[in-house]
C-alpha cells in the first residue's frame, strides 16, 4: 500500500513539472501525452541556421512534449512562400512557417495562414513578456493578427575598412549623402587590383531594397486605395536614377547580392549596400582580412524619409486544432525576450521584442555595428506587399526591370524603364 501511494506521489509529481514545462503559455501539458511533432520551415539557412538550431533545443527542452523538426530551409522568402502556397493544395505544408514581413499577405489573402486572434486574446501574459500590441502590429493583414514577427532589419551600408583608408576616407566619418558615398566609390575603383566600389543590393527579395530607395524620398508603392501605381512620380524617378548612377557614375559591377557579399568578404568591393541581417555572416567571412564598418542609409530627411523594415514573423499553417495550439507555444516562445535577443546577438535583426531590446544595452554598446539599424529605427515603415493573386508576380516584374538598369542595359534611359515598370505593374493590379 505504501509503494503504491509512493508511486503516485510520483505521478503526480511528474504532472506538476509537465504543467511547469509549458508555464506562460496558457496551455497545460498533460502528463505522459504524446509528443506532438511540427514541422517548421524557415528562409535563408545561412543566417538563421545557428538561431533556428538554438530556439529548438530551448524549445523543446522547455516543452517536452513537443519535438521540433525542420524542413530544409528556403533560400529566400520567395521560395518560403511559394513552397507553401503550392504545398497547401495537397494539404502537405508545414506547420509552421518563416515568412517575409512581405509574404504574410499572401498567405492570409489564400487561407494558408491561421488567424491568431483569439490565441492572442486568450494569452494574457503577452505584454508583461514584452510582446504589444504594436510588435504584433508588424504580424497583421486587415486588423487581423496572421504573424508573430521574430526578427527586423533596416537597410546599411557596409564599408570594407581598408579600401576605404586606402581610398583617401575616414571610417570615422562615413558617408551622409549618396553624393558621397558615389564619390568614394570611384576612389576605391581607381585603386585597381580588380577592387569595385559599391553595390546596391537591387535583387534583395522582395524588391525590398527597391522600396528603400523609393521610401526614402518620402514616395509610396501604390495610392492609399491600392489600385494606381505611386513609383511612377518624382520620388520613383529619383530612386531610379540613383540605380544608374550607381552604374555610370559608381561603377557597380553586374552581380547578385550573394555574388556581391562573397566579393565583400573576399576584399575586393569596399562599399556594399543590403540588409542589417547580414552582419554576423559578413563578419565572419571578413574576419582576419579586413574591419567591417557600418554606416547608416544615406540622405535621411526626418519627417519625409522611411524605410521598409525587412524581417520575418512566424506563421501558423496546419489544420489541425491540436497542433495549432502547439504552434502558438513555439511561436510565442520564440517572440520572448531572451530568445528573440539570442537571435539578435547571433545575426544582424533586432528583435521586435521591446524588452529584448533592454537584454541587448551592454551588447550594441560593445558591438556598435549591431547598433546602426537600431539607431534607423525612427525611419522604420511597413514592407509593402502588393495585393491581389498577382503579388508575387509583380515582385518579379519589378526585379526585370531594375535588372536592366543595373546590369548597364539601359542605364541611359532609368526613366523610361520606369514609365515601363508602372505601365506593367498597373496591369496586374486588383481591378
């Protein structure tokens, strides 16, 4: 008799640290229950692969009850959403899914992705876990929450240290205006040795850098009622003549932006304009050849400019009740501050998470290349997604074109590819 109320004193015991395990989620975990596997899926493997790797084993350790597993990543967001979308036919997608801030859209407008707002509502710990409203805001389609966000970035500019001293510049003192960053980059193509100046990352999914150029001359995609193309004014037209002077006057090679972040790395392109996300990996690869500085995106105007804020959220796509409510806990795990800034620390996002951000203070103070997006954040805007079934092909059409200017093509006539660019894109728009 004294064995047998032993032995449940352990059962009960057992029950106690499984309810523990899953503490703050608003979801107790049975003792004993089966575990229940989710697949995840998430983008660009190079950055992400330690930070994923990592919120598993935190994960699961916290929550035994659930196993991880992940489906090889997608090379881009575009392959992410792609993947999914078609996937979702056969009802073979995964559970949960890494999505570009631009991507989100899509997968709301085509049912794919789970409405969260009444896991959100359920869940009253959010804000004291440093998750508001306004970080969920990122995550939302139509007032609808589809998306925990997980990781942010603004764009920069990164200067091979080296070239720039040897090119007559102060890494103290980096450029402010594109004026001069165009300047400096003729300076570091006229040292020879096979050395180019600047690339602007042009083919950054999503037409994201795009959008940067456009955004920070104060323009829009498309009107407030979504149905005119708006890059075909002033702010366009300026944003796509920068693109051919990078070309005519910086001398920006033909490249991809992988292409040009191995140049980088290798020491032979001393400017290299994309995402604050690369900076971990852009680190490593240059670390014992040159030093990395970052510099913020030039000729912001406070009150006009803004800039798209890059990143992803975390989205819910599997059909099963059961395994919903199991992904709301990795995703709301994920979103707390002390994984959000261990994601932060291993890549080059800032986290969403506003307490997060307090973990990081002795961080960016040692580490002040990891400061710059953070400073940009007054600029910050929404990363536009286009509407309608057409969306991601009008990402594609958008790229063919900026492909055109800068492979050199038609770096002669920026205005022209425009008036184009508006003319094809206004076709595919909603009618």
């Amino acid at each position: 008799m004294n064995a047998r109320r032993t032995w449940i004193k352990q059962l009960s015991g057992l029950a106690v640290m499984a309810a523990v395990s899953a503490g703050g989620f608003g979801v107790a975990t049975p003792a004993f229950a089966a575990q229940t596997e989710l697949t995840v899926l998430y983008a660009f493997p190079d950055l992400f692969r330690p930070a994923m790797e990592e919120l598993a084993k935190r994960f699961m350790a916290a929550n035994p009850d659930i196993k991880i597993v992940y489906r090889a990543p997608a090379a881009e967001y575009e392959q992410a959403i792609q993947t999914v979308l078609r996937e979702s036919v056969a009802g073979t997608q995964p559970d949960v899914t890494m999505q570009g801030l631009s991507s989100i859209r899509a997968t709301a407008d085509a049912g794919v992705a789970v409405e969260l707002d009444a896991m959100i509502a359920a869940d009253k710990s959010l804000d004291a876990q440093g998750i508001t409203s306004s970080m969920l805001d990122a995550g939302k389609i139509k007032g609808h929450s589809y998306a925990m966000p997980f990781a942010i970035s603004l764009p920069v500019l990164y200067y091979n240290g080296e070239l720039v001293k040897r090119a007559g510049g102060d890494t103290a003192n980096l450029p402010k205006t594109w004026d001069e960053v165009i300047a400096l980059s003729r300076k570091i193509n006229a040292l020879g040795s096979g050395n180019n100046g600047l690339f602007y990352a042009w083919d950054e999914t999503g037409n994201w850098m795009w959008q940067a150029l456009v955004f920070s001359r104060g323009g829009t995609m498309l009107d407030a009622a979504e149905r005119r193309v708006a890059f075909g004014g002033p702010e366009g037209k300026w944003a796509i003549n920068q693109l051919a002077r990078f070309v005519k006057e910086g001398g920006m090679p033909y490249l991809n932006h992988i292409s040009a972040r191995q140049q980088f790395a290798a020491g032979a392109l001393g400017i290299f304009a994309t995402s604050s996300s690369q900076l971990n990996a852009i680190q490593k690869l240059a670390a014992g050849r040159f030093p990395v500085v970052v510099g913020t995106y030039p000729d912001l105007k406070p009150g006009v400019s803004k800039l798209p804020s890059g990143g992803n959220g975390l989205v819910i796509t599997t059909r099963d009740p059961a395994k919903q409510q199991a992904a709301w806990r990795f995703i709301r795990f994920a979103a707390q501050p002390e994984q959000a800034a261990d994601v932060a620390r291993r890549t080059g996002y800032f986290p969403p998470n506003r307490k997060a951000g307090d973990l990081l203070t002795d961080f960016y103070k040692a580490n002040p290349n990891y400061a710059v997006a953070v400073s940009e954040q007054p600029y910050a805007s929404g990363w536009y997604a286009f509407p309608g079934k057409n969306g991601l092909k009008t990402i594609d059409v958008i790229k063919d074109k900026l492909e055109s200017v800068a492979s050199g093509k038609r770096a002669g006539e920026p205005e022209k590819v425009l008036s184009e660019m508006a003319a094809d894109v206004g076709a595919l728009l909603p009618q």
